[in-house]
C-alpha cells in the first residue's frame, strides 16, 4: 500500500495482546537467531507467519523466550555451536524466513565502538566470552548453512556510520559469496507506528533461485508519531532526591534532552548523557537494557508498563521476573514487534507469498 504525501497513518496496534495473533497463517515458516525475549517472534506471527524456533545463547531470556513463545525447535547455545550441528531437524533446510538480531553493542553510538571491535567480552549473565563485531558473519554462516529462501538481518544504526561501513561492504559481499542478493535499510521507529525513536538497519537476503525482487520494495513508511502522553501508564519509579542525577534535573530547561545536557551546562563535565529527559509531548528514545528514561515532570524513571508499551510488547507478556531492571532488560534487548510486523507485511504486499510457494 502506497503513502500520500502528506497522509499519515494513524496507528493503534502498539497495544496488543497474544489473543491477537491472526487466525489464518500465511504459511511462511520462520526460525529465529539471537532470538532474545522474541520481539521479532511476535513480529513474525503478528504477520501471520509460523516462527518454528530459536537460537539463543542467553539461560535466562531462554526460558523467558520459551516461556511465551513455545517453540517446536529450541536451541539454547552459542550460534557459533548451532552451526557446527549436523543433526538438525529437516524443516530447518526448509525455511522461508531466517530472522537474526547479532548483539550490537560493539557498533552503538553510546558505545567505546572502534576501541572494542575484535576484543572478547562477557555478558552479566555468565555465558563464554565472545567477540560481537564478527557476529554478523557468524549468523552468514548460517544463512549458508540453512540456505533458507528469504534472510532478515537486524542491527543498529551505528553500523552504517563512519567507520563501521565496512563491515556493512562486507556483509554484502559475503551474501553475494553464499548466492543472496541483498539491501538494507534504515527504519525508524517513530515513523512506523512504533511509540519509540528506535532507529535500526535492516538487511534483507533473497536466494538467487527466488523469484522476489527487493528493488520493487518501499520500505518508506509514514505513521503519526507517538508521543509518551499517549502511552504512559503505571507507576513511575521515584529518583532519589539526594542524588546527583535528581539535584541536575531541578537545573533542567526546555530544551535539556538528558542529565548531560544540564551536566554540560552546569559544571561542564560529560557525562549522564545515556539519562534522557522526555516530557508528555516527547516521543520515547530508544528503551536500553538498564532504566535510563526520566520523565521531568514527575521526577521519576518511566514505569515499567511504559517501557512495555513504547516497546510494544503485548500486555500478556509473562517476563518471569516483573522487577523493573528484568523488565527493561527484556525489552531493550529485543526486537520491537510492530518494526517486524510492518516490514513482513510490506514484503508480503510485494510478492513474498507467491515467490515462496
């Protein structure tokens, strides 16, 4: 469906529940990589798609992962062991879609970026140390492997900034190499109905045997944007008001966009700039792995029903631990499942159902 230009869609499936997932599948079978709490799952299915199972090397959001999605396959491990595996099941070298989300961090704009490509590093939940940068070609590897017909490949936008490009020429190239024709986009949040600025790139591999062309895809998309009034709710979570985050935030003005905005200003040191400040008119940042997000008004972190909402997680979704810090980390380590839905249905309206027969 083609945008006017100057029409915007107004959007409402941001709140949802798991009662919502269509009736009817389209029969597109999907397996998910770095599949994480499983926001591209519920993309995937949100789209009518069947998302068969997972790879996740995380213990904990594992059995969050299991918990809510009940995958038919689910392997809980290194990808790097996943495809070192001979044994998999057949409906594996079947697949329509491969989704995979490779972890970031080594490429984010808040992140030490060039300092920490090819250095090992260790996740607070104790599994074996690991370089990021590379994981990307790792997951190639299992786009090789599987050879499924249609590749979805997610991660942020730092990775086509600066001196990251060329990791981006090589994606490419090792795409060309294992036989997919590629491209990639930006997508923002905001624009897509999703009440968050998440900014991420999408890749997109088509085998070469497939007849789907991604030069015919609009990847453009153009919804109202969503403001936190629009989707606050909850209990907010009181800053300590002998702090020295809650001292700068007494010092904020209009246009102070975090603590190290105000930090800046008042004692020209910099840091405190990952502590946003929004106001009811204000669309969310992006939600991280820790609670960074301060609602000025109140004084107080954004709740964690907030959080859930600007990450349109569904309102049934079982966390296993409510704690705020679980809450967070679930979803700031996710994928938004709207982002995956409107991009699955954009493929669908250009032909990605007749080229999969």
């Amino acid at each position: 469906m083609q945008i006017g230009m100057f029409e915007k869609q107004k959007s409402n499936d941001w709140r949802w529940s798991f009662k919502d997932y269509p009736k009817e599948k389209n029969g597109l079978k999907v397996f998910s990589c770095f599949a994480c709490g499983g926001g591209s799952t519920m993309g995937y299915k949100l789209a009518g798609c069947e998302v068969i199972g997972c790879c996740e090397i995380d213990i904990k959001m594992n059995d969050v992962y299991v918990k809510n999605h009940n995958p038919k396959y689910n392997f809980k491990m290194d990808i790097r062991d996943f495809n070192k595996l001979d044994n998999l099941p057949k409906e594996l070298y079947e697949l329509d879609i491969l989704d995979g989300s490779p972890p970031c961090t080594t490429f984010s704009m808040a992140g030490a970026r060039e300092e920490s490509w090819g250095v090992k590093k260790k996740f607070r939940e104790g599994q074996a140390e690991q370089t990021l940068d590379d994981l990307s070609f790792v997951f190639i590897e299992t786009v090789a492997k599987l050879r499924p017909k249609v590749v979805l490949m997610e991660n942020v936008e730092g990775l086509i900034l600066g001196s990251a490009w060329k990791y981006v020429q090589k994606i490419h190239k090792r795409f060309k190499d294992i036989g997919y024709t590629v491209n990639h986009w930006l997508l923002k949040g905001e624009n897509m109905g999703v009440p968050q600025t998440r900014h991420r790139v999408f890749f997109i591999g088509v085998r070469e045997d497939i007849d789907f062309s991604l030069d015919k895809i609009d990847m453009g998309f153009d919804y109202e944007p969503i403001t936190y009034g629009e989707i606050k709710t909850g209990k907010q979570n009181p800053m300590n008001p002998t702090g020295q985050y809650y001292k700068l935030l007494l010092q904020a003005k209009p246009g102070d966009k975090s603590i190290g905005d105000v930090n800046q200003r008042v004692n020209n040191k910099i840091n405190g700039f990952q502590s946003y400040i929004i106001h009811d008119d204000s669309i969310v940042p992006t939600i991280r792995s820790k609670p960074d997000i301060i609602d000025l008004a109140a004084k107080a972190y954004i709740s964690k029903e907030s959080i859930i909402r600007a990450q349109t997680f569904p309102i049934d979704f079982n966390f296993l631990n409510n704690s705020y810090s679980n809450i967070s980390y679930v979803c700031g380590m996710s994928v938004p499942p709207i982002m995956i839905k409107r991009i699955v249905n954009r493929m669908i309206e250009n032909g990605l159902l007749e080229a999969c027969r």
